[in-house]
C-alpha cells in the first residue's frame, strides 16, 4: 500500500540548476540535488526530460546549482520554476557569472554556487539522473540559511511545479480534503489570489495566454483554493 | 577553486536504510535519499561499496527507508551510522516489521516507512546509487518533523561517518580551526566527551578495541577537539 503523504517527510532543498553557455543558458527550480560519493566529490542531479535545461546538461557536459537562501522571493523562483525557458530568455536582468567550464552560475539568492562536469547519466522514466563531478564550490554567504523544500511549502505555501520528480498529483494524496467549487484561484508560484468575485471575469474565462500578474506564471499553474 | 564549506549548504535528512530478509537484516544511516522520477514514484539512495548492506541491497534486490524524526536518540544513529553490522546484529531488540518484499523495516523513531524494489543501479566510485521503485509507504507520525542533516550537525553536535558520501576529511575544509594538541576526544555518534586529564589512561593509550561507554562506536569515531 503506498500512502503519498509518507513522501512528504523526505528532506529536500532548493536550488536553481542551470546550464548552457555564454550566448544561451537556461536553469529549473529543483529539489533533488545532493552528493553521491565523496572521493571525489560527485553530486546527482535529477531532471526531467521535457525540461530545456535537460538538453542543454547533455550537450555541453556542466551543469551549475545554485544554493536558494530561506528569503528567496517568489519572483525568482516563479521565473525558473514555472515558466519554460522555450520562449523566454530566464537569465536577463539577472546577476549571472560563468564557471571554469563556461557554464552559467545564477547569482541571485544564492548562498552557495556549485560547478559540475557530467561524468555520467541514467534514465529513471520521467526524468534523467545527471552524475556530476565537482569542479568548482564558492560559498556566498556563510550565515545564511539554505531554503528547504519543507519551508517552501509549509511556509511559503509553494508547490511543486509539474515537471519536478516529487510533484504528486492531488487525486493520489489519501487525505483528500474536500475542495468547494468556489472561483477562487491561487498561483503556484507566488501566492497571488484570483477571486473571481472581485473580477471582471471568472478566472475560467481568462484567456489561455493570461499571466499572473505578480511572477508571470501560466494560468494553467494557478491551483483552485 | 573548491570551498568545501560550500558543500554544507546542501540539505539532507536522515535516514535508516535497510536491506535483507527475515533470516538477516542490516541497516546503516543514509543523508541520501532522494525520489527522482514521479511516474513512477522511483527514488535513489547511494551506498557505500564497504556497506554490508550495500551487498544485501545486490543481493535482495530491495531495500526500505525509515525517515527519523528529529528527537531521534544517539544510540539508534550510532547503532546504525558508527558500527558494522559484520559483527553486530543491528536489529536485534528494535521493533522490525518486514515489507511486502520481505525486506526489514525499522519502525523505531521513524515518522514514515518506504520501501523499494531495486530497478537499476549506477557504480559512482566509493558508493552505488541504487534506484528504487516504490512498493509501499506508509505514514507513522503526520505531526512529527523529520531530523535534517544540518539539525543533526548543529543541534546535536553529529558528524557524518567516514562511509557517508558527504564526509569531508578535515583537512579539506579551508577555513581550518587551529587544534590545540590537548587529549580530549569526542564521540562523533553520541557527542560523549573522553577526558584525557580526567581519566587513568591518555585516550591514545587505550586498546584498539575499547567503545564508547554511552553508545558502543570503536575508538576510531572519536574526534579529537
């Protein structure tokens, strides 16, 4: 028997990977990074196949992960968690360096930077397991705290973007709570309420290409409260 | 240029990873396990070749996960984390249950079970990353919060055994504590303090088979501080 909210004890972080180079880059809010072995130092990084970033880590070898800090504002992680990178450049306005292998580092709300060379890779389904050695670690800010997906979630009320491998959907959690067929809508992003009673239009009406407001996510991420 | 320190910024839990049968169960303390796919649910644990359940996990082809909650005592983590199941029956007097693989469960401290059927595996040097696909899971404690691997290193003072994909010999780690050669130990599983101005023998003088009093880790998981 496999009751999903057992998952939600699992201890993750939240980070910005990213890849490409220096005329194009593009990055994913993701939770599941984390060293493998130690000597010498290999990290796993997973990432699903639909995403842009997955084809830019196999064609050039790096990849950067970016350590989030607790404050990191919705904005950010709106840009690289909810929006495809297909038709928008994520990196502009950003403070962006490139690492010893060219890869691009998002600066922003990181407290540590990290660099990898892919030595290896596996599919697991959905998504491909990225094997990355070391290349270069910088710590940023020594007394921040690194955001944790927990925090994210129960504080920052955050979810899961539909491309991460620890989004569930809401049918399988067992504890369904009963949702009222009310138009109220929320972004997954940052938060941002759309209450079709002090609209103009019924959040089902907006048209397709509507964009929150606040972050600049699809409608499609906005959750019914 | 590599700032070990920057390698702490990375979150983790903890957890008691588990493999064998009814006959034979063995177990050892894991910061890495991460689900990396979601259709679906398949997870990656990475274990140390010299682990004897590293062997059983080969052998079985399942492995299960206990997510320790955040009161979780020494003994259980030194039990699990400093010692060799080569010589010791770690699951003797703990509250076992075994999955529907066969696989040993270890319901002590634990706030959420997991189990895995091993479905691929990928040699990254000193450990294997195996990848599991869900069997089941179960939710114990919904109100109790899972230990972290920062609580573990700040709160309870724990260090990671040298068998852990994220231990960092000392002397990598750039901003280095100047050591004052004073012969007092640290327990790195229990944080108990040998003193050697306190006691009859130096610390460096006792046999090589002497263990902690508190929780039974050898000598050679004492930390000089």
């Amino acid at each position: 028997m496999i009751d999903f909210n057992a998952l939600f004890k699992i201890t993750y972080g939240l980070y910005i990977v990213c890849s490409g180079d220096k005329s194009k880059g593009n990055g994913f809010i993701s939770n599941t990074v984390f060293q493998v072995s130690s000597e010498p130092a290999k990290f796993a990084a997973s990432c699903n196949k639909d995403n842009l970033t997955c084809e830019m880590i196999e064609k050039s070898g790096n990849f950067s992960v970016s350590v989030l800090h607790k404050d990191t504002n919705a904005e950010l992680i709106g840009r690289f968690g909810f929006r495809s990178g297909k038709d928008f450049d994520k990196m502009e306005s950003l403070n962006v360096t490139f690492g010893e292998t060219g890869v691009p580092i998002v600066r922003d709300a990181s407290i540590a930077c990290l660099e990898f060379k892919v030595v290896d890779q596996l599919d697991v389904g959905t998504h491909i397991l990225f094997i990355g050695e070391l290349v270069s670690a910088e710590l940023i800010e020594k007394d921040l705290e690194p955001m944790t997906y927990a925090f994210y979630r129960e504080v920052k009320k955050g979810l899961a973007p539909r491309n991460a491998p620890t989004y569930i959907d809401k049918e399988k959690l067992q504890e369904k709570t009963a949702v009222k067929e009310k138009s109220i809508y929320k972004c997954a992003a940052c938060g941002h309420i759309y209450d079709s009673n002090e609209e103009e239009i019924a959040f089902e009406d907006l048209p397709g290409d509507w964009t929150c407001p606040v972050c600049g996510v699809e409608k499609e991420d906005f959750i019914k409260v």
